[in-house]
C-alpha cells in the first residue's frame, strides 16, 4: 500500500503507532492471509478515506482503525485458541492501545466494537460502525486472495449465510 505512506495527513495522524515497537512486531503475525500490520492498516487508511468524505472524525478512526487488531498472538495457536480470539480479541486490543497510546472515548468505542454483529458491543458512533464496516470488507477481500479459486465461492457463501443467521436469526 504505497499510496498509503505517501499520504503525509494520514501518516501524521498515525506515525506514532505505526512506528511503535510494539505495534511493528504485529508485522510478524499472519491474519487473513497477510500481516495483521498489513491488515490494520488497510482498514485505518480506507476508513480515514471514506469518514473524510462522508465529514465524520477522520482522526480517531485512523487511530483507532490501525488499532483495532492490536494484539499479539502466537503462529502455533489450535483452532480453539483462534475461534476464542474472535471474541476476545477487541477487549485485548483496547487494553494494549491504551497501554501505549493515549485514546479518547470514541476510539475505545471503535476498538471495541469493532467485531459487532460477531461480539455484541454495539457501536456507539457513526465512526464506529465505519471502521466495522470496512474491516468486514477488508477481511472478506483478504481472505479471497489467500483463498484458491474452487474455494472462494464456498467461503464467500459461508460469510453471506453467517450474516443473514446474526441478522435474522
């Protein structure tokens, strides 16, 4: 993501984090077929993209959006580990965000409920739901480039059929 680093507003909004030692070795962790770095950010700069156009608080969703997945976690996790993380992994980030960075209301708002219709902390903001939004997206086109093709088509027919169950189930 070149354009990414090229853009100086959004890199100054986030240089801290991104240059965070702590923050840097989640470049070391897989998630959703690349980096959990590479993720973060992809969901930080879309979001700050999409709430300047639509006049929302661009700041805090930069922030918040590269800390959302803020946490560090093991290769060799089972796939118990992994499904348990799903739903813990928002309170966790939240408290390694804080730890290392100061953050208003609204971003813990962001990070924490940034897993919702999966974990039900529903978003209290416009910048909230935002960043939920896109992980979403993010994570449906990650996964369909780590995804050979004969199984794109089960997994994107998984997804659909899991949010229709949360939704009207």
């Amino acid at each position: 993501m070149k354009n990414v680093v090229d853009n100086n507003e959004y890199m100054y909004l986030v240089s801290d984090i991104y240059n965070n030692q702590e923050f840097v070795k989640t470049k070391e962790i897989e998630h959703h077929g690349v980096t959990r770095f590479d993720h973060s950010l992809r969901v930080s700069y879309y979001s700050y993209k999409i709430a300047k156009i639509l006049r929302l608080d661009y700041k805090e969703v930069a922030r918040a959006g590269l800390l959302h997945d803020f946490f560090l976690s093991s290769e060799d996790r089972d796939k118990k580990e992994r499904f348990i993380s799903v739903f813990k992994h928002p309170r966790i980030c939240v408290l390694n965000s804080i730890i290392h960075f100061e953050l208003s209301h609204k971003e813990i708002d962001i990070i924490r409920s940034h897993m919702f219709p999966i974990n039900l902390k529903i978003p209290k903001y416009a910048e909230s739901w935002l960043v939920s939004f896109v992980d979403k997206g993010v994570a449906v086109y990650e996964f369909s480039k780590k995804l050979s093709y004969k199984f794109k088509f089960k997994f994107v027919t998984n997804i659909y059929i899991f949010f229709l169950i949360n939704f009207f189930g």
